[in-house]
C-alpha cells in the first residue's frame, strides 16, 4: 500500500475545504497539505447554492441584528458564542473572497450589493446573481492552485480514519482511477465532506452528498448532534427536488395556493405586504414556511399536479423578464430547461424538498471534535451556529469564517504534534483495506443497492419529514435496523479495479444508513417541537425546561445509537417566543423598550 | 410504475480496460417518463440492469460540470438533455470526444486539470488592498468586461468539440483561454502580461482554426471562441509592439 505523508490531510475540497486548505497555506508555508475529494473540487455541492451568503454590510445593519436574526431562527438552540464570532467575522471573509476575484454583483457606484432573504432583519445577503455557491467554489478552487504546498488528490475516496493514543493521525484512501487503497499520514485531519441530505428521497442535493465524513467521525466515537434537524426548503421542483432559491422570494416573489391566495398571512407572518418586507410573508424562515405549506396541503389548498403531486405556486411574473435575467439566470433557465416554461409567463409549481443537515460532528468553536487532531467544518459539521433552522445564505458564510479557523487551528496542531508510529498506522489502514475489499469481493449477495437506498430514503421521508409523529418515527427506526442487516447481504455487480462506483456507492450507502440512523433516533428522542423538528403528537410545544438542550448521537456497533443530551451556551439572547410579521416587530419593540 | 411507460434503447460505449480489448457498443432498453434525463437513463440501467455501467455526475442542475458525454455524437450535459427528444429512435452515449476513456463513460481530465492550473486562474493584484481597506470597486462597465467569462463550469463539452484540441493534445483550448481571458479582463488583475506567454505559445490560441464549436456545444455561454479569437489580436499586437517596446504591448 502506497503510504503518503502529510501535515494536514483535508477530507472534502468543497467551500470549507479549499478555504481550510488555504488558511494552512498561508499560516504556514512549510507544512504539507493533503486536499483530499473524491470529485474534482468544483463538481463539490456548494456549486449548487443559489442565493448567497450573509454578512452585515449596510449602516443600517449591525452585528446585533445579524446575531439576533440567527439566534431566532434557530429557535435558540445555537451556541452564542459561536454565532457572535461568526457575524463579527463574516464581512471579513467575504471581503477576502472579493479580493481572490468571487464576482459579487454590485451596484451603480462600484460597492458589493446586498439582497434580502428569509428571516433576516436588514439586507445582508452577498450575492453573485443566483449562482453564488457556483463563484465561491470556483474562487476557492481557483484561488488554492496558487498555494505550493497543498496537494490535491482529486477523486480520491476515503473510507476510513486511523488512529493511535486518541489522537486522529491520518486517512486512508481509495484512488477511484486504480481502484488502489493510499494510507495518508497526518498530524492534523479536517472533515469538510459537506451534508447527508440524500439519505431523504426529494432533495435538492447532489448525488455525491451521502454523509461520507459524518460517518466516519461517528464509528470513531464522535457525537453527532443535533441531527433530528432537517431542512426542508420550501420552493423546490417537484419529483427531482432540484432548488429554486430563496432569492426568488428576496427579489419579490410571492407564493400562492390554488385559490391565488398568499397563504403565508395565514401562518404568522402576515400581514400581507405588497413589496418584499424582511422576516414578513415570503421571507419568512425556511421552516415555518414548508410547514405552511404541510397544512395548506393537509386542508386541500394545494393544486394537485397529474405528475408533479401537491404543488403550490412560486409567481415571479410581475418581477418582469429583464430583470429575472439579471438577478435569476438560473432560476430561469432551470424553469425553462427543466419544466419548460417560462417564469416571467408562468407561475413556477414547487413543494418543498430535504436540503441542508443542520447537525453534524460535534465541534467546539475552535472547530476540534473530541478526538484530538481532528476537525470538522461546513455542513457536515455542527460548530453550533445554526440550532434548529439554518437561516438562508449563513451557510456559505459559514464555510470560509470556520473554514479559515480550522485550517490556521490545523495548523497549529501540526506544527507541535508529532507524527504517529507508521508500523502501527499501516497495520490499520491493511485492516481496513482488508474489510472494505471484502465488501467488493464477496459473492453470493442477493440485495441490490439501489433497493436499500430506496427503501431508505422511503422510510426517512415517511418518519422525519416536516412534521413527526411518535409511531412513524418509531418504524423509520425499525425499518432502518431492519436494512442495517440486509445491507450485510449486499451485491456489487462490478468486481473490477479501475473506476467501480458500484462498490463505492456501496460504500457511501453503508455510510448513510448509520447517519439516517443518527437522525431518526435523536428525532423520537426529542418530544418537543423546535425550529425544523416538529411533532403532531402531543409535544406541539417547545419545551425549553426539558430540551433546550442539543441532542447528541453517539455509535454502538451493531445496535442503535445511544442518544444523550447537552448543554446550549446562552450569552446575551433568552429563549423567547419566536415570532415573524407584525407579532416580530412587535417582540422587537419590547425587548428594544425593555433594554433601554 | 413501469406499465404505462414508453421504452427507449439506449445504445452505450463500454469500456473496461481490465477485461476489453477495445470499447463496443451495449443496447439496453429503458422505460422513461417526459421529464426523464439522459442521465436518469443512465442511471435506471446502472440500478437495475447492470451495476457495472460507469458514468460521472452529481447535481443534476447543470452547474457542477460531471456528466458530460456524446450524445448521438454531440458533446452535452446529459442532466439537461431529455431522452424524449430522441424517442422513438435509439440513441447513442459515448464518453466524450479527444479524451482518453477510462472506464466506459468516464474519460481522463487530469490533462484539463495541468491546462486550468497552468494559466494562473486567480487575481495577481494589480494593487494590493488590505481588508480593511474593504471591497476593490468596480464600475457596471468593469464587471461587464469580464463576467461572461466567469460562467465556465469546466465540463470540457468544448474540448470535445474542437477539432484542433482532437489533433494536439498540448492545446490549452478553449474553455482554459477563456477562464485566463477572465482574469485578464478583471479591473483587479495586473497579470496579463505575464500570462501573454502562454497565450502566444505553441501550445496557445494560434491552435484554434476558428471552427467556432466550442461555442456552439457551450451550456452556458461562455463563448470561448470569442475569448480565443480576442487573445489571437491581443498576442498579434503584442508581438509587433515587443519590436517598439522592450516590455511588450499588453496592459
């Protein structure tokens, strides 16, 4: 087995991975990088983000608002601390970016333009029309070949972590191209392997976003917390689940029943507002407004498709085709590609659909997981800053602030820890070269992939959709048990070396179902309603006396997870009713009273 | 489900070089629905009929860059091509044109990846600004100049068309002339000069024959050719200024 050794070895060359890579670079030169992906860079999910990332950037605005905006919305289960850090350092990074060349969009004198989005106070929203994931990848990419010291291995797989004294100290590999297993030796290992969103059947993710690090940091006794936490997003295209993003509703979009009526007043968020108003209406948070849409379907008021199913209207007409060109391209020409219409004459069917994983490897705020040397950043990570519901365009942001604290932490670490015995580290990844091979070559299998991903993502929808019930959730977590084991019978068609996805879409599978297990046992432990974990079955309230607490899902092998709860660091923000519309502003006005 | 779809063949280049001499053609029939994808084609016969077939793709919007592939001998996207287009004849996929085959669909970037790498993709500033300092401005005229050029999702469709990348390899085509005419054009950037070199290179834009279908098979015009033919004049101005000035002409 080729051995390759390294100082910092990153899992994952998405936002959070290039950011992290560069962050080492720059801090120190002469430690080694390993930018491990298992796509080239840019084909990496954060290509597919629309809308774009939030920092205060107006007079009007402040670090205050950007920090209250996000502890709301996520229905105060986020880390503070973690969120003031963050505000304070997202127009720093963003500015970075515009200094490596991201084409932000701009205004008539020159500066960086800001939009609205959901459940934010002021525009804050830095945006490259509505292909901003896709400018800050490229950026990042294109940005990390200036760095010397990184080295990537594109399309290369990873399947396992190694270890040794508690100390993370490396990875192994799989080379896609040869089929052949690498063991890369690092003092520092960063997980940057983006959400698990696929585990779900309608979702706007990718088809490579299947939980590969979440995985490995759980079987290496990482919590994973917070992971009853899914986000629906409520304007996607039906059937494929592909987004259309929040910006369609930040640039004035409105969404309408089969009635023509804008429901949303109906659900707290009224009232009905003519021009885009923050946090009212159609810019409302993701969460209440994909539950709205649960009841308008429940009360028969959605339109009901022949082949796309229950479907509400997104109308972009009145925003007019020159300027859904110029502030939606893609939005556009998704519409007219994909449904062949076209948005500035058709209203836009949409449902909502799985896109984004608000838990993920516990961290602190430094970004270290409970096993020294390893780190975790992005969406597969859970640093604390979106609590319960991630709110529009702090995701992107999230990727550089914590990125960039990460790599220069992993760096820190490298510069003083020491490499591991190689004897030692080379005798696991054998091991592990040994079972993973194992999977590939056995014979005699008679499940087929494709059936247990399926039934999986099936079984996710049905028990942790929008809303949960105690009954459902319980059978998603027996029937996941139940495919835990056939996965043991499973069949791989492919026996070849060179290029087999099938044996490592096996691989990634056997991955998501110990993170759908994860999420379905934290949800039925949660008998409370909070932010995207909703329940229908007598706990329709939030219960900050018993679960204002995140949920922690530790692995027990061969059994289901062990579930504990954690304590939430409050600093300055007191769980309050969370409110939207008018009732928002009027919270606003006492506790601005109250203060003063 | 299936009962009520039409059938397609999809005819499909195979190629295991563990096992194959030479690629050849497979034909698998594949019920579809309206809204069904070349790709979701490929991927129905993957699930059900033969978990061997190898392909790349991931978002299935277009804007990642992995799948693409000839498609009755047209290099495209096969996520936003739709097999009712083809219905009711068969339809080919190969692995895309110019490319070394890997494994049936897969073809080998790494020689697009050293181009990309090899033309600089980033700002060299033309003057350095501190964070504080905040963002660089840049006028609706600035970002005109070179916005186009950002939208290349590095899917190599153009490469697969142009006949002069088909004969020499070392050609760092369109789609890396337009990422390096993209910084070039950045109000930010103070590095064209330095990149000239390669522009009027032997492996440089004086390869392209003006055939202009890079531009054509583009998903998101992006307009290579454009791009190329813009640094054919800017390498020709270059080379008869080097004679009036020792620096040469370029910005």
């Amino acid at each position: 087995m080729e051995i390759i050794k390294t100082d910092v070895a990153i899992i994952g060359a998405g936002g959070a991975g290039l950011r992290a890579a560069i962050a080492v670079a720059e801090s120190d030169p002469n430690l080694k990088v390993a930018l491990i992906s298992k796509v080239y860079p840019m084909r990496s999910h954060t290509v597919a983000a629309e809308g774009g990332a939030a920092g205060v950037k107006k007079p009007t605005d402040s670090l205050e608002y950007h920090f209250h905006d996000t502890v709301g919305g996520g229905d105060w289960l986020c880390e503070q601390d973690v969120v003031e850090y963050f505000v304070a350092q997202a127009p720093v990074e963003l500015t970075q970016l515009e200094h490596w060349g991201c084409p932000w969009s701009r205004t008539e004198d020159g500066h960086v333009n800001v939009r609205a989005f959901g459940g934010m106070k002021i525009e804050r929203t830095w945006f490259a029309a509505d292909k901003s994931g896709f400018h800050i990848l490229h950026t990042l990419f294109q940005t990390s070949i200036k760095y010397p010291s990184i080295k990537r291995f594109d399309e290369h797989f990873c399947v396992d972590l190694v270890e040794e004294d508690g100390r993370c100290q490396g990875v192994v590999v799989i080379d896609t191209s040869t089929g052949e297993f690498a063991l890369i030796e690092a003092k520092s290992v960063i997980i940057a392997t983006g959400g698990a969103g696929r585990v779900f059947r309608e979702s706007t993710l990718g088809g490579i976003v299947t939980g590969d690090g979440l995985a490995l940091a759980y079987r290496h006794g990482v919590a994973l917390r917070d992971m009853e936490f899914v986000q629906y997003h409520p304007t996607c295209m039906p059937v494929t689940g592909l987004l259309f993003t929040e910006a369609c509703r930040g640039e004035g979009g409105y969404l309408v029943n089969k009635e023509g009526y804008r429901y949303l007043q109906d659900y707290g968020l009224g009232p009905l507002q003519e021009k885009p108003k923050n946090k009212y209406m159609e810019l409302g948070p993701r969460d209440r407004l994909s539950q709205a849409f649960f009841f308008e379907q429940q009360n028969g008021r959605t339109i009901e498709h022949p082949t796309l199913g229950s479907v509400v209207h997104l109308d972009l007409r009145h925003l007019g085709e020159a300027y859904l060109l110029e502030r939606l391209p893609l939005i556009y020409e998704m519409a007219e590609t994909f449904m062949g219409l076209d948005p500035a004459k058709d209203p836009i069917p949409v449902r909502p659909g799985v896109h984004y994983t608000m838990g993920g490897i516990k961290v602190d705020g430094k970004c270290a997981s409970s096993l020294k040397g390893l780190y975790a950043i992005g969406e597969c990570a859970s640093v604390g800053l979106h609590g319960a519901n991630r709110l529009g365009s702090n995701s992107l942001t999230e990727l550089l602030v914590f990125g960039k604290v990460a790599g220069v932490d992993a760096a820190k670490n490298a510069e003083s820890a020491t490499a591991g015995n190689s004897a030692n580290l080379l005798k696991q990844a054998q091991a592990v070269e040994q079972r993973v091979t194992a999977l590939k070559t056995k014979t005699g299998g008679t499940e087929k992939i494709a059936v247990i991903r399926k039934e999986m993502a099936q079984t996710m929808e049905d028990g942790c959709g929008i809303y949960r019930v105690e009954k459902s959730m319980q059978a998603t977590c027996d029937k996941l048990a139940e495919l835990r084991e056939r996965f043991k019978n499973i069949n791989i068609d492919d026996k070849s070396s060179v290029w087999n996805t099938d044996w490592l879409t096996a691989i990634e599978l056997d991955y998501q179902l110990d993170v759908a297990l994860s999420m379905a046992h934290s949800a039925i432990n949660r008998k409370e309603s909070r932010g995207a974990h909703q329940r229908l079955d007598g706990f329709e309230e939030r219960d900050d006396v018993n679960f204002l607490k995140h949920s922690e899902a530790y692995y027990v092998a061969g059994n289901a997870p062990r579930i504990a709860l954690g304590d939430v660091k409050i600093t300055t923000s007191q769980p309050a009713e969370r409110v939207y519309g008018a009732a928002g502003d009027k919270a606003d006005q006492e506790r601005k009273e109250s203060h003063d | 489900m299936t009962e009520n779809l039409k059938i397609i063949e999809i005819e499909v280049l195979r190629y295991n070089p563990e096992s194959d001499q030479e690629p050849h053609l497979e034909v698998y029939k594949v019920p579809f629905s309206d809204d069904m994808s070349v790709l979701q084609g490929a991927q129905y016969i993957k699930d059900n009929l033969d978990g061997s077939l190898t392909f790349r793709w991931s978002c299935r919007m277009a804007i990642c860059g992995s799948c693409g592939m000839m498609i009755n001998g047209i290099p495209k996207l096969s996520c936003s091509t739709f097999l009712r287009d083809y219905h009711p004849n068969r339809i080919r996929i190969e692995a895309m044109a110019h490319f070394p085959i890997e494994k049936d669909l897969v073809v080998d970037l790494s020689g697009f990846i050293e181009k990309l790498e090899s033309i600089q993709p980033y700002i060299i500033p033309k003057e350095p600004r501190s964070l504080e300092q905040g963002e660089y401005l840049q006028s609706p005229k600035q970002f005109n100049d070179y916005i186009q050029f950002t939208s290349c999702i590095n899917c190599t469709l153009c490469y697969a068309a142009c006949p002069q990348f088909g004969l020499n390899s070392d050609f760092i085509g369109p789609a890396a002339v337009a990422l390096l005419h993209r910084y070039n054009m950045d109000s930010r950037d103070g590095a064209a000069a330095e990149r000239m070199e390669l522009v009027a290179s032997e492996e440089g834009v004086f390869n392209c024959s003006a055939v202009g279908y890079c531009s054509v098979v583009c998903p998101k015009q992006v307009d290579p050719a454009n791009a190329v033919n813009i640094n054919k004049t800017n390498a020709a101005k270059d080379y008869f200024l080097r004679f009036l000035s020792p620096k040469g002409g370029s910005k």
